[in-house]
C-alpha cells in the first residue's frame, strides 16, 4: 500500500516539529544544575523559566496572524532557525539570570512560529473529516518533543555538560527548519 502524499508530508512536518521542540524542556531538565551554578533564588529560576513562555505570548498574536498575509511554511522555517540560534547563543553566552533571562525569551519566539504556523499548515493539508486525526498526531508530536528534550538534554548533560546540551539540542530547532525547508512543499 502507497502512503498518500498528505501523510508523508505529515511525517516531515512531523519530525520537523520534533527537532524544533528539543528547546522547549532542556532548561527545566537542567535547572538544578544551573540554580546552583549561578547562584539563582527560587524567584529568579522561574522567572527563567517562564520567559519562554513570555517569548511565545509576546509573539504568538503576530506570527500566526502573519500567516494571513505570509505562507505559514516560511514563519515556521525562520523562526525555527530562530529558536536555534537562540538556544545556540543561551549555550555559549548564558551566565547568570539576567542573560539567561533575555536568551530564553528570544528563544520562545521560536514556539510561537513553529507551534501555530504548523497547526495552521495541517489543518489546511488535511480535509475536515481527516483533520482531527491529523491535528491529534501533530500536538502529539510536540508531546513527543518535549519528552525527547528533556532526557536528551539530561542524557547530554552527563556525558559532556549543560553547555552542551543547551548546543546540541538547539539543533533540533535548525534541524527542523531544514527538513521543512526541504520537505513540507506548498499546501495544496
């Protein structure tokens, strides 16, 4: 049996929301080490913590209504690329609260151009008696991505160091944005 076109084409995005998503936890899965190594008061950890989400609420309005005027394909590559750059620079740059503060952020921008935009994409691939199917398998995924960053960056964590985690699993993100570069075509 063929797969249609559609469902490989989910299969990319997919993996593309995968790899984008590998930012989304890996401060959370490193904040003890990090509250320590920099000295952070319970206060300022989750003021860390919560400026991803702050990145994605500042941003979230304009991206998605972005997509009206932009093909959603091009808000997700850029700023998947984005939150990899970001993630990127919180490796090599973070070094107490205030830069970690403004590099997360940054790096929640990323959320609200993939997160939305690909939804977005789905439910425009996909006729309304696929399209709850399809939409499950994709918020699906984003759990999947979560779960994926926070052992990796555990696991990574390990083996090297929290700089390297936050490096490594930012790739993710430009990973992602390649395979939808590459792969996610036109909708149609």
């Amino acid at each position: 049996m063929r797969l249609d076109d559609r469902y490989r084409w989910l299969i990319w995005l997919s993996l593309s929301e995968i790899g984008t998503m590998l930012v989304f936890s890996n401060y959370s899965a490193l904040l003890p080490i990090l509250q320590k190594e920099w000295s952070l008061t319970n206060g300022q950890a989750g003021w860390i913590f919560s400026s991803y989400q702050i990145g994605y609420l500042l941003s979230v309005a304009f991206l998605i209504s972005l997509t009206d005027y932009t093909h959603p394909k091009y808000i997700y590559i850029l700023t998947a690329l984005w939150a990899g750059i970001f993630g990127i620079l919180f490796s090599v740059w973070a070094v107490g609260f205030e830069s970690a503060l403004f590099l997360r952020t940054l790096t929640g921008i990323g959320l609200a151009g993939t997160y939305m935009p690909g939804l977005r994409m789905v439910s425009e691939k996909f006729p309304p008696r696929e399209r709850g199917k399809t939409v499950g398998i994709y918020v699906g995924v984003f759990s999947l991505g979560v779960a994926l960053s926070s052992f990796l960056s555990g696991f990574i964590n390990s083996l090297l160091s929290w700089r390297w985690a936050f490096f490594l699993t930012s790739l993710g993100p430009i990973g992602g944005g390649i395979i939808a570069f590459f792969q996610l075509g036109e909708i149609t």
